[in-house]
C-alpha cells in the first residue's frame, strides 16, 4: 500500500522507477525490511542489517550497514552511519556513508556528509560540509605471475653474439 503512495510520476504521468543502490546494484523496494510511515514520530536509536525507508519524524542515531532511504516527507535529526543513504527528505546532522549518497529533489541536508560517492539532483539544498573519503580498496587476489615485456626480457641475461655456421667437411 506505501509503495502506491510514494510513487514518483513523471510530467507525462509514467511512474518513475527511484530504485535503492546498495553495495553498487539497485534494489528494488521490495527489499526493504523495515519502514517508519508518514505520520510517525520516532526518538532514539536504529541498528539494523538491511534497508529501512523513513517516511516520518525521526531524532536519534540510526547505526546501519545497509540502505536508508528517506522519503520526500521525511524529517529527520539524527548522526547517520550507514552503507549508503538516498534521500528526498530533510536531513539535519552528519552523515557518513561507506558506500555512496544520493540525494533526490526536494531533499535538503544540513550538516556534514562523508562518503567516497556522492550524487546530487537538480532542485537539492545542501548546507554544511562535504568529505569524500576514499572508497576501502577491494583486495584482488593475483593468479598469474607477471613478467617483464621486451626484447631483452626474452633472454635470460647477456645476449649471445651470433656465430655464423660453420661449413661441413
């Protein structure tokens, strides 16, 4: 039922798809695990494994490793840790995301944001200060050895001098 009554239209009346991005895929809503609806005011702290969607008041700290998506009537006041953070609400206080924000028109956000990938709509206020951190490097395991390209990386040491063939007898 929330999802008819968050859905996004577009000037020629098509539903616009505003899909969640977590660990670099889009997720569709039907991943979310918990929602906090229009309507509902909610003080205190959130730990949670997953993505949650705010559509109403919330002041506190919200701990995740997930998503949080923030609807477009969302007000929240709060110091946010999460994977990754897309947002069309307001948002007071810092926000550090591992993985990236977005932040969709009519978002605003006051405070500081860190995140090493950042995306901003036309039509967003951002008032505060912005870090982008680097992304934590992903460990790629070598295989295969490398060696060396070249005409002297063909032999093994000093070149040998060609000798011209000797004649039968």
């Amino acid at each position: 039922m929330w999802k008819q009554e968050n859905a996004v239209y577009a000037e020629d009346g098509k539903t616009v798809d505003r899909r969640i991005t977590t660990s670099g895929r889009t997720a569709p809503a039907e991943s979310v695990i918990a929602f906090v609806g229009k309507g509902v005011a909610f003080k205190g702290v959130i730990t949670y494994s997953g993505t949650v969607r705010i559509d109403g008041a919330f002041d506190g700290e919200i701990h995740a490793d997930g998503g949080l998506v923030v609807g477009p009537e969302a007000v929240i006041t709060a110091k946010i840790t999460a994977g990754s953070v897309v947002s069309e609400g307001t948002i007071t206080g810092d926000v550090y995301a591992s993985e990236r924000v977005t932040l969709l028109s009519p978002a605003v956000m006051n405070g500081s944001l860190k995140t090493p990938l950042l995306s901003i709509e036309e039509g967003v206020r951002m008032n505060g200060t912005l870090e982008m951190a680097e992304s934590a490097p992903r460990n790629v395991p070598r295989e295969s050895k490398l060696y060396p390209v070249g005409s002297s990386a063909r032999t093994s040491g000093k070149r040998e001098e060609e000798k011209p063939a000797e004649e039968p007898a």
